[in-house]
C-alpha cells in the first residue's frame, strides 16, 4: 500500500502520468468520487479514472438538487451519460454510480450523509479520495474520517475546461468546442445536452 508519508508527493504530481502509473497497483479497496457533472467532461474523466486505477473499487456520487442554470441536467441522465461512458467498468463491479441529493450545508453533515451512503452500498468506508484543488471535498468530513481516508488533490488548473465552459458553449451553439472536451462515447448525446441546457 502506499505510504500516507508520499501523500505530499502525489498530490503535487498527481496528475503526471507517473503517478498514475505507480498508483494502478489497485493499492486501495474503495475509491471515492463525489461531483455534480453538469455535464461530465474530459476533466472529470481524470479524476474518476485516477481513482479507477488506485481502487478495486469507485463510487461515483452524482449530487443533485432542483435543476436551475447551473444545474439543468437531471440526475438520471447525468448517470446515463456516465453509464455510457464507464459501461465496461460499472459491468464489471468496478464503479458504482450512486445519485446523492445534495439538500444540506456542505459542512461535516454533508460528508457524514456522504459516508453513509457509501456505506449503504458497500458495506464499508472508502479509504481513498480524488478531487479537483477547487473543491475542497475533505474539509466536510471529521478529523478521523480524513484520518482513513487517502486523498488526491488534482490542480483543476491542468484540466483547461469546465462545466460550466461545457455549458455555456451549449447555449452559443458552439458544438465542436463541446465535442473537443467531452467524451466521443457521448458525442450523440450533445442535441440532448442543449436541449436540456437551453430549457432551463
């Protein structure tokens, strides 16, 4: 298993190709993932498959609430467009996408609804986490969850794209910049994508 004294290292690095590689041993037993995808791009893919390759196993928190500008993608088809995606993955046992309502502060409420809703589906804690440096997802959990918990902070920096950058080309009609930085697996879906985020 990797040492939690490297954790200063692959947080820096984390998103070298390297780093990856060291951590595709499957050190870990259960990954954790928690976003909103509104919708799901190339730089969310990152982070999950970081965890992927660090874990036997992921979940996939998908958050939701009432859908409005910055979230018109329901939670159903977020996770259809990831089960579109991560098809061979979820077959297999390795990711488990789980919607999560995101109804309460993001304080240690918040991350104790989240460990309870992990452990709901798998009977356990995970015991790794990867998240972008913009969301700081470990401070709403207790000093002795993140005492169990290995964490990965990616630079959303590297990544050069968001949602709401996904979003917003959407409404320009701007559909090869959503094609460069989406998956080709959802490609067909982006009619739908405008349509969902035009409507709201």
């Amino acid at each position: 298993m990797i040492s939690r004294k490297r954790l200063d290292s692959l947080v820096f690095a984390c998103y070298n190709n390297s780093v990856v590689i060291r951590m595709s041993d499957k050190s870990f037993n259960l990954g954790l993932v928690v976003g909103r995808f509104e919708p799901i791009h190339l730089g969310h893919e990152k982070l999950i498959d970081i965890a992927l390759r660090a874990c036997r196993k992921t979940a996939l928190l998908v958050t939701y609430n009432e859908p409005d500008k910055n979230n018109p993608f329901s939670s159903d088809y977020i996770m259809h467009l990831i089960h579109k995606i991560y098809a061979d993955q979820i077959k297999n046992g390795e990711l488990q996408v789980i919607p999560f309502k995101n109804d309460i502060a993001f304080d240690e409420k918040y991350g104790e609804k989240i460990l309870a809703t992990v452990k709901g589906h798998f009977s356990e804690n995970p015991d790794f986490i990867v998240y972008g440096s913009d969301k700081n997802i470990s401070k709403c959990f207790c000093r002795d969850a993140v005492k169990r918990l290995f964490e990965v902070k990616v630079n959303r920096d590297d990544f050069h794209i968001s949602a709401t950058d996904i979003r917003e080309a959407l409404s320009e009609n701007n559909i090869e910049f959503v094609k460069k930085y989406i998956d080709p697996k959802i490609h067909d879906e982006i009619s739908y994508m405008k349509y969902y985020n035009d409507k709201i």
